[in-house]
C-alpha cells in the first residue's frame, strides 16, 4: 500500500514537473509572438485590451540616482529593501506626472505597470 502511494506521489510530482515546463514554453512562445507583431505585454493586455490604442511608455532608468539625490536615507534603504524603495519611488514620479499633466491641461491616465 505504502509503495502504491509512494509511486502515485512520485507520478503526480512528474506530471506536474512535465506540465510547468510546458506552461513555461508556452508563455516564452506568446512573449515572442507579441513581440514579433509589436504587441503589448500580456500582463498589459489585461488593462488596456487588444485594441488599437497609443501609449506612451516610459522606463525610468535611475531610479536609486533620484532617491539618493533627495534623501541620505535612501542609500541604506537600496540595500535593505530595494523593491520597497522602488516601489515609493514610482509612486513619487507618478504623482509629480499626473501633476504635471494635469497642469498643462493634459487628460491622462498615468499609471505604474510591471512587465517582464
């Protein structure tokens, strides 16, 4: 009884090893795909649907710069909680955009989105 368990256990665990893969496969197939045909992310796709529509995306590239700029706490923060810090900062920049636009007479809808 214990061996038929045991061999149940050890087929599910393959099966479920073998499923993942492909689960993995297919996601790098579809990021490829959309890539190919220009596509927004996936994860982006859920927000902003498939339809034609024109965005305007940007990638802040010095993020742990500005935080250090503004604060000496920020440094020890970078290496305690980098993705807390992160996190505060693209709040901060949102914040200051939507200001920004809003002020210039811009209707937008800045937001904050994690793509891999």
């Amino acid at each position: 009884m214990l061996t038929l368990g045991v061999l149940a256990f050890a087929l599910a665990g393959a099966a479920l090893w073998r499923l993942r893969r492909e689960l993995r496969e297919l996601e790098r197939q579809a990021h490829e795909m959309a890539r190919r045909v220009e596509a927004l992310p996936v994860e982006l796709t859920k927000v902003f649907g498939t339809e034609d529509r024109y965005l305007i995306s940007v990638e802040l590239l010095n993020l742990f710069e500005l935080a250090h700029k503004k604060t000496w706490v920020a440094r020890p923060l970078t290496v305690l909680t980098p993705r807390l810090l992160r996190d505060a900062i693209h709040r901060k920049v949102v914040g200051r955009v939507r200001e920004n636009l809003a002020s210039a007479g811009v209707e937008a809808d800045v937001r904050v989105h994690r793509v891999r």
